[in-house]
C-alpha cells in the first residue's frame, strides 16, 4: 500500500527582534530575551538576516536552539546587497 502525502506549507518570519512581530506580535508584558521562545511556539521558521548575524558567536546560536523546539529551523537569509563574504562570515 502506498502512502499518500499532503502538502504542508511551513511558517515563518524574517527575525525575531523588529517589525510586525515588534509591534502586534508578542504581548505588551512579554521580556524581550523570551521573544525567540514564544516566537517558535507559534511558527517553525526564522529566517536570520546576514548582517544580524555579524557579531553573534557560537554560544549566542546555541541558545537560540535551546530557546526553541526540536522542529523550529533557522534559515540564513541573504539578499543581492550582501558580499559573498558577508554571507561566508555569516556562515
């Protein structure tokens, strides 16, 4: 017997930290450092601008993974403004 897959369409949203989210996102009383936390109880998807991501060591991204759930994914999101070795860096 063969299975059958449904299509699934994932969530997400570019950052944690600004926009939207900022603004209608989280709750007024919500602590900035949990905003990852609630964030991936209600999407599975980030994508993390390259230039966000300059600066940010190997600890900082550990957190982020212990912040969040087994299925959340982090996505590195580049644009045609970034240097290749932006993106390499952010790597």
């Amino acid at each position: 017997m063969s299975e059958t897959h449904s299509p699934q369409l994932k969530l997400g949203t570019i950052g944690w930290e600004q926009g939207f989210e900022a603004d209608h996102f989280y709750p007024d009383d919500l602590p900035e450092d949990w905003r990852l936390t609630y964030l991936s109880n209600e999407l599975d998807r980030v994508a993390i601008p390259v230039l966000a991501l300059q600066g940010v060591d190997e600890e900082t991204v550990e957190e982020w993974e212990e912040d969040t759930h087994e299925q959340f994914r982090f996505y590195l999101w580049a644009t045609s403004s970034d240097t290749p070795s932006q993106v390499a860096e952010a790597l």
